[in-house]
C-alpha cells in the first residue's frame, strides 16, 4: 500500500517537515526532527532505486489525474540514482552539520537553518522526481530560494555571504527565467507540459523556430543553474562564504540536480535525434566543458582559500560531467552519470573536511592549516584520500569517472579529448598536492592550539572516504545503474 | 597453503608489517624486529612462491572486480616472479641496512619511514604479481604515492622541491600517459591480461602501435628514459636506504619491469619486430644510455652519480625491450636482476661512506678505502658487475645484449653498449682508485678540513675515520657476494626466464 506512494512520499516528507522545524524553538529539536526526515527520504529514495532496478520506471499520478492534464512523477533508473545521491548527500550532512552550525550561525537563526535545508532538499528532490516540465521549475525554484537564504545564514561569520547570497540571486533568478521562457515556448507550441508528452508532441516540429529558442532557452536556463563555464561566477562566492555544512550540501548536491535536468530536457524532451543537438555538443558543450575543465583548474591553483579552491575545482569537474554528455555516446552518458555520484563523494568528503577546520581554526587558508597533518591526523588524512579521488587515482571513484570519459573519448575517436582530459586531471594534483605540503611538510605555528575534529564530523567525514574507496573498488554497481541510465537516455536496448 | 592464497598473503604481509609498525611506533626495538620479521616473512612467502611456480601450474588469484571486465588480479610469471624474489630478498638485506643508517644519523619520523617502505614493498610485489595491465597501474600508482613521503622524508625546503618533482612526474606521466595507454588498449581490445604474445596484433594498425608504445613508455615514469628521468636524481635527497632500495631495486625496476611486460605481453616481441614499432624506442634508449653516462662523469656529488648511472644501467632494459627478440628480452630482464644487485651495494657503500664522515663529494673522499677497506671492496665489486665484467653477474646481461644487437644486426647498438661499458669504467672505478690510492694520510690541504672545522691534529683525522657501524657495512658485502654468485648461478636465472623468450 505505502510502496505505491513511495514517489510522493519522497517529496511531501521533507515538505511537511519543513514549516515544522520552523516551529521549533530550540535547535536541536529541530536537528533532530531533520535528521529523521533526511534518513526516511533516503530510504525511501533506496526503495525506488530498488524497485526501479527490478521493475522499470515507475509513474505516479498526482491526486490520480491521468498524465497529460495531471502532474506525473516519472521515476526511472536514471533519476532514482540521483534521489538518491541527493537524499543519501542529505543525510549525511546532518550529524555533521550540528556541530559546525552551532559554531558558525547565530542561535536564534539555527532552527531556521533546518527548515531552509529541509525546503532545499525538498526541492532538489522534486525537481528530479517530476515528469512535467512546469513542476520541474517550481521545485527548481524552491530550492534555489532557500538556497539563497541557507548562503546568506553565512553572515553570522563574514558579512560577504550577504553579497554571495545576493549574486545568486540575481544570476539564479535569470537563470530560472530563462528556464521558464522556454517551458512557455514549448507549451505555447504543444500545449503541454508532461515531459513524455512533450517528446511525443515535438516530433515534426524540430525545425519550428520557436522550438530551437526554447532549446536555447532552456539550455541557457539550466546551464545557469549548473554552473557552465563561463555562467560559473556566482558558484565561487557562494560556495565560500555558506556555513559549512551548507557548502557541503550545495556542492554535492545542487549542481547534481541540474546537471539531471540537462540530461532530461536534452535527451528525453528533446530527444536524440533533435537535429541540433549533435551542433550543440560539439560547438558549445564540447568547448565550454574543456575551458571549464583548465580556466577553473587553473584559477583553482592560484587560490588562498581553500573552499574557493574547492569551488573552481567543482566548476571544472562540472566541465567533465558536460564533456561525457558532449560524446552523445552510452559510455559518455555513463561517465556522466557515474560522475554525478562520484563527484559528489569526493567534494561532499573534502568540504567536510575543510568545515571541520573552520571549526578549529577559524577559516580554511593555506596560512591556517600549516602542520595540520600532525594537530588533526585524522582529518587531513581525510583530505589526502579525497584529494586523491578528485585527482583520479585508481582504486578512488575519481579513478573510474576518469575510465569512462577517457574510454569514451578513444571510442569516439576523438583522442585528442582524451589526452585534454588526463592533462586537466593533472591540474587537480597542483592544488591537491599544495595542501598536501602545507598540512604535512611544514611546521604547526608555535603557539597552534588545534586539536582534532569532534566525531560528529569526523564519521560522518570518513563514511564519504570509505564510499569513495569502497566504490573506487567495486564500482560493479554505480557502473551497472550508470550505464543503464545512458542507454535508456539515448534509447539505446539493454 | 594453496598457490593463491600465498599470493594473497605475498600483498598482505608486508601490509599487515605497515600497520604492526605505527602501533609499535613508540618503541625502536620492537619497531625493526617487525621489520625484520616481515621482511623475513615475506621473503618465505616469495620463495615458496616460487617453488610452487617450478613445480607446476601458475598460481593466480582473482581480487575483485572493480568495472566490468576490469580485474584486479594477481598470477605469476617468470619475470615478475623474479622481480619479486629480488626485491623481497634484498628488503631484508636493506632492513638490516637501515637500522644502521637510520640510527647512525639519528634520521627524524622513523616510524612513518618504515611504514611507507613497507607499503612500498606491498606494492612492489604487486606490481611483480600483476594479471593485467589495470592491476599493474593500481600497484605503481601506491607505489608512486607511497614513496613520496621518503623522498620528501627530511622536509627541508629542497626535500620538499625534490618530492614535488618526483611526484610530478611519476604521476604526471602515469596519469597523463599510461592510464591513456592503457584504455586505448582496453577500447581497442577488450582485455588487459597479460597474454603471451601480446593482445594488440590485428587490434591496432602497424602505423598507430609506434604512437601507442609511446604513450606507454614515456608514460611510465619510473623507467627513467630520458627525457623523464629528472625525478630519479631529485629523489636522491632521500635518505640512502631508500636510494638504495627504492630508487635502485623496487621503484625503478618496477618501470623497467612494466616497459619488459608491455612490449612481452601486450605488445608482444612478434608484433614489435613485425611492425618496427620500436624502433625509435631502440635509439631512444641508446641516447639515454650514452648520455645518462655522461652526464654521470661530471657529477661529483656520488648519489647524484649513481643516480645518473641508474638512468643509463635502466636503459639497456628498455633496449633490450626495444631490441625486440628472444635474447634481447633475456638480456634485458637478466639487467634487471643484476644491475639490483650491483646498484644496491653501491647505494649501502656510499651510506656507509656518510654515514662513518659525512662526506658526500667525490673529490673529499681520497683515501678513505684505505680507512673503510670493507666498504671499499665491496664498492668495488659492485662497480665490476655494473660494468659488466666477470666474474660478476652484471657481465651475462650485457652478454646476451651484446648478442641481441649481432642477431638483429644493429652494429650501431653493439658499439654503443661497448662505448657505454667504457664510460662505466671512467665515472665508477676512479672513486675505488682514488679511495685507496690517492691522498697521504695526512688531510687535504682543503675541503673536508675546513668543512669540518678545527678538530683533532691533521694526521690523526684520516685515521679517526673507521668503518661505519655493522648494521651500515655487512649488509653491502652480502650484497656484493650476492653479484659473484649471480655470475655462477645466472644458469638457474636463465632457466627462470626462459619461458618468455619463447613464441
């Protein structure tokens, strides 16, 4: 009975629990109140996985409205996968955050955090569950405004957040309007919003012009909101000047989120075989993912501070999600995929490393985690594992990412790509290794009253290293879901 | 025990030795017994291996699937097999080696130092006992990684410059090369296992397999070929254990020993031959060679000298590689062995040398054999085999080289190899000629002197200068025994390799 609602389950759980959390005065209630919510959505996003595998995608009426006039929820392997990255992201950031809140927000404003991050998470899933194009937008607007209040909760330790926050708005709301413009082109030209109707519904208007400005439209849109080069300024602000734990979610979830909407608009509204789509990959998605991948890389370098090193890392793994995307093949697709996860466990890992030294140390610079390595073993030996994930290392889920977009590369014959790419992963040694020195090779400050993180960030810390080690071994599994995604993306039989 | 689980345990001893290591940590003693005890072990484990290798069929393990189809496997075959007899036989000579020098220069962090060197050795023997091509990578990747602490070991700023180089370049090279390498092969061929007589006839055109030998050879880093040889002298300001061992055994020959498996076993002799695929390789590797040598007639400091007569020695196996017939590869696999053995006792020498006057310039170092007799000789010995003569093991691998180049006829080769003995000759043996016969007793009226401040009465100093501790000077004789005993059992050597150089 309750399996078959499972799909709005996933949704309306968090929702509810939202303005409840608001009510709380004390915040630990509403930690709590968080917690059990953010475990039930990922258990329920691990049933729909399961179900999914076994049985095929499911669809879900709204209130029983049949699906091209209601609201569908359209779960297939590919979105349940991202359910439950996002959900599993979630969860795992609460034991965490509790600590690094209390620290870092002021009192009276942390039971608002929880809701402001349970209405996130609500979001982020909605807009990956939903089949209907215009649903996909409310929740894509949902979470970016809570988002915008959790970066500016930032202000209780650097006023800059405010700025942060403001910027993302501005450039989320465009980006959001654009998104929504091209829904309304589509839907002026179909009268639809059901994301398969809209597939069915387009076929003999490829060459309608008022459908290739929604393409663009809803390209731009997205492509915002991911954070393409060169539409990635807001990302590097936001992302350090966030509380902690926000930048831990945001940075393993949000852009996930996107990410899926591109795949879903491009290839099951628009399809594969929509006639510029191969023009859009090769002209825009293929450049824009290489300089995403050596200018981010490159200013990653350059950085002093470590949560906007990290945040130029992201811009530049975003690159390779777009480029895997840009080979139009099953294992470009699978690298994209496979990748959605995997970055997330890599930059989930690393942000919570650097939360927990903001928490001893005050801020996250080369200056203040000189000699680290001896003061807080376990939390930079955290970060060395995940640095060798991000650099691609094998045995690390960085390692596979890395096997699927270089193989797809040499399978599209465009081995130049391949080598672009192990080049832009070498980037990632410079700015992993120069922590790596500092933490390890120099001296702690004399007076250095740094002690290890408490547990409550440390586990939580160390379960993302394990699943980036444990998937880095036995990658049977998000490689099997992953390459089942890209050939039901494409079309392509099992 | 059955063959696999030897295997298994070949990897998890020395992992497990890492792990007793940090927890005994706090106390020396016990910290070298588990050490030695695991060097020990694992070299029982290695020989057992080994006999069970003789007798019958090749033990192998499947590990785990990490993708689908991508294996980490382990299964042994003649070349690896003997790479890890070599580099778990002379862990333990090495460990005995550390004590004293470790000690003797009362080195900082110990701990970490032999935690890294034991992950080292794991991965060492991993890349020994790789299936394919995916394992090797995982295990010279830990390996890479593992030894960069050692490098970086005394954290001085130009410590920290030389680990930053090596590990650019190992990892630049690996990551940015071979893994390209490697999934080319992978997409063209569907398989990386390691298969007698090569994977890729008729799976990569004749005009491509050059381009691709190149990914691989200029990918793996740890072969030293010019032009990526930089990392191996800057790893020189490592402690001279670690030289010793890693940077003249494990490390390096692990690249050789990856260029030897990729051009028997993924290339195969055959194809290369067939296409001339390497044949740029083969002039690659004779530059190397002559200016590897070069260059080490000018160092005067006599780490960075052997280093530089590493990156030659290292180059007549990719010659051999290159060569690409059955003797070749026998010569270049034998060099393997011997050039160990014969590198290693220089290495210990020149330790035991710091370790008893802190010298580490040729020109200061007159008449200290006649003070260290022992280390002398044995650096002496060891200088005879690197130069290939008898009776040392060192000369059967430039032997069956030499016959390599008459049978493909590259003349050019030939003199190269005999240039290059000559060259051997000038950059080693004046350091043994100028240890026992040059300078008085009396000191120099310059350098180490002054350097050392006003100490005792000038005739005294020399005769101050006795043998460094035993733990420093034992183990380079043993090793310089072991190169006079390679020359009189090369034969079983021989018959260990065989098998490969068969079609």
């Amino acid at each position: 009975m309750i399996s078959a609602h499972l799909p709005i389950l996933q949704v309306i759980v968090p929702l509810i629990a939202a303005p409840l959390s608001a009510f709380c005065r004390r915040a630990g209630v509403a930690w709590y109140l968080s917690l059990v919510i953010c475990a039930v959505s990922f258990a329920i996003s691990i049933a729909l996985l399961i179900q999914v595998l076994e049985e095929g995608h499911i669809s879900y009426l709204l209130g029983s409205w049949a699906a091209p006039w209601g609201i569908e929820y359209r779960v297939d392997v590919v979105n349940a996968f991202v359910l439950m990255i996002i959900s599993g992201i979630g969860t795992a950031v609460l034991p965490y955050a509790r600590t690094s809140i209390a620290a870092e927000i002021e009192p009276h404003n942390q039971a608002l955090f929880y809701t402001a991050y349970l209405l996130c998470l609500t979001g982020l899933l909605g807009m990956v569950i939903t089949g209907d194009a215009f649903n996909a937008f409310v929740f894509l607007e949902i979470s970016s405004l809570s988002t915008y209040a959790l970066v500016a909760l930032g202000a209780g330790t650097d006023r800059r957040a405010l700025s942060a926050a403001y910027t993302y708005l501005v450039m989320g709301t465009i980006g959001a309007t654009f998104f929504v413009i091209g829904i309304g082109l589509v839907y002026m030209m179909t009268g639809t919003l059901n994301m398969a109707d809209l597939a069915a519904r387009l076929q003999g208007l490829e060459h309608n012009r008022t459908v290739l400005v929604a393409f663009a439209f809803i390209v731009t849109g997205i492509g915002l909101k991911l954070a393409l080069f060169p539409m990635h300024l807001w990302l590097p602000n936001a992302y350090a000047f966030a509380p902690s734990a926000v930048t831990v979610f945001l940075a393993a979830t949000a852009t996930k989120a996107a990410v899926y909407l591109l795949l879903r608009f491009l290839f099951t509204v628009f399809g594969i075989d929509y006639h510029i789509l191969g023009l859009t990959m090769t002209w825009l998605f293929t450049p824009l993912a290489l300089a995403a991948m050596f200018a981010a890389s490159t200013v990653a370098i350059f950085q002093v501070e470590l949560k906007r090193m990290l945040a130029y890392s992201s811009v530049a793994q975003i690159g390779y999600m777009v480029l895997g995307m840009s080979f139009l093949s099953v294992t470009g697709l699978t690298a994209t995929i496979i990748h959605l996860f995997n970055h997330a466990l890599m930059k989930g890992a690393l942000f919570m490393v650097l939360g927990a030294i903001v928490l001893r140390q005050g801020a996250a610079t080369f200056n203040t985690i000189r000699g680290l390595g001896r003061k807080m073993p376990w939390t930079m030996a955290a970060f060395v594992t995940g640095g060798l994930s991000l650099i691609g290392v094998p045995l690390t889920v960085g390692f596979v990412s890395k096997w699927y977009l270089v193989a797809a590369a040499l399978e599209s014959g465009r081995w130049p790509l391949a080598v672009l790419i192990v080049l832009s992963s070498l980037l990632a040694v410079i700015y992993v290794w120069r922590v790596v020195e500092a933490a390890y090779l120099e001296e702690p400050p004399a007076d250095s009253k740094a002690t290890e993180a408490p547990l409550s960030m440390l586990v939580p810390t160390w379960i993302l290293i394990a699943a980036n080690i444990y998937f880095g071994v036995d990658a049977g599994l998000t490689s099997r879901i992953a390459s089942a995604g890209a050939r039901l993306l494409l079309g392509v039989a099992q | 025990m059955s063959g696999s689980t030897l295997l298994v345990l070949s990897l998890l001893m020395p992992l497990a030795g890492a792990v007793l290591i940090g927890l005994a940590g706090r106390s020396p003693n016990l910290r070298e017994a588990v050490t030695m005890t695991t060097a020990a072990a694992l070299f029982a484990i290695v020989i057992a291996l080994l006999m069970r290798f003789n007798a019958g069929p090749a033990p192998e393990v499947m590990l785990q699937e990490v993708m689908p189809g991508l294996k980490l496997a382990l299964k042994i075959e003649p070349l690896g097999m003997m790479f890890a007899v070599i580099a778990s036989g002379l862990w333990i000579v090495n460990s005995i080696y550390s004590i004293g020098y470790m000690r003797g220069n009362k080195e900082k962090n110990q701990t970490r130092f032999y935690i890294c060197f034991a992950i080292a050795i794991m991965s060492a023997i991993g890349v020994a006992f790789s299936a394919n091509m995916f394992t090797l990578f995982v295990f010279y990747e830990v390996l890479s990684i593992s030894t960069y602490p050692l490098v970086a070991h005394k954290q001085t700023p130009e410590a920290k410059a030389s680990g930053r180089t090596y590990l650019g370049l190992l990892l630049g090279t690996s990551i940015g090369l071979m893994m390209v390498a490697i999934i080319w092969t992978w997409v063209a061929t569907g398989t990386l296992d390691f298969t007698k007589g090569g994977i890729l006839e008729g799976k990569v055109s004749g005009a491509l397999a050059p381009l691709l030998l190149a990914l691989y050879v200029c990918g793996i880093g740890k072969a030293a070929l010019m032009p990526v040889h930089r990392w191996l002298p800057a790893a020189m300001v490592a402690p001279t254990p670690v030289s010793a061992l890693l940077h003249a055994v494990a490390v390096v020959k692990a690249g050789v020993f990856t260029v030897m498996k990729v051009a028997v076993y993924i290339f195969g002799v055959d194809f290369l031959a067939k296409t001339g695929a390497a044949t740029w390789l083969m002039w690659l590797a004779a530059f190397s060679l002559l200016a590897a040598s070069i260059v080490a007639l000018g160092k005067s400091n006599l780490k960075a000298r052997l280093a530089y007569s590493t990156v030659s020695q290292l180059s007549y196996v990719t010659l051999g590689a290159a060569l690409a017939t059955s003797m070749g590869v026998m010569g270049g696999s034998m060099q393997i062995a011997m050039h160990a053995m014969g590198k290693i006792t220089l290495f210990f020498c020149a330790g035991a040398i710091y370790t008893a006057t802190h010298k580490t310039e040729i020109p200061d170092m007159d008449g200290l054999g006649r003070a260290m007799p022992f280390t002398y000789g044995a650096f002496l010995i060891g200088a005879l085999s690197i130069i290939g003569l008898p009776p040392m093991g060192g000369s059967w691998s430039k032997w069956y080289l030499l016959i390599a180049t008459a049978d493909t006829g590259q003349l050019v080769m030939m003199l190269v190899l005999m240039v290059s003995s000559l060259l051997n000759v000038a950059y080693l043996l004046p350091i043994v000629g100028r240890g026992f016969f040059a300078g008085s007793d009396a000191p120099p009226a310059h350098g180490a002197v002054h350097a050392a401040g006003a100490a005792p009465a000038p005739d005294t100093r020399l005769r101050a200068i006795k043998e460094a501790p035993l733990f420093c000077v034992l183990p380079p004789c043993l090793t310089a025994a072991g190169c006079i005993a390679l020359f009189f059992y090369a034969d079983s050597l021989y018959r260990l390799l065989e098998p490969i150089t068969r079609p």
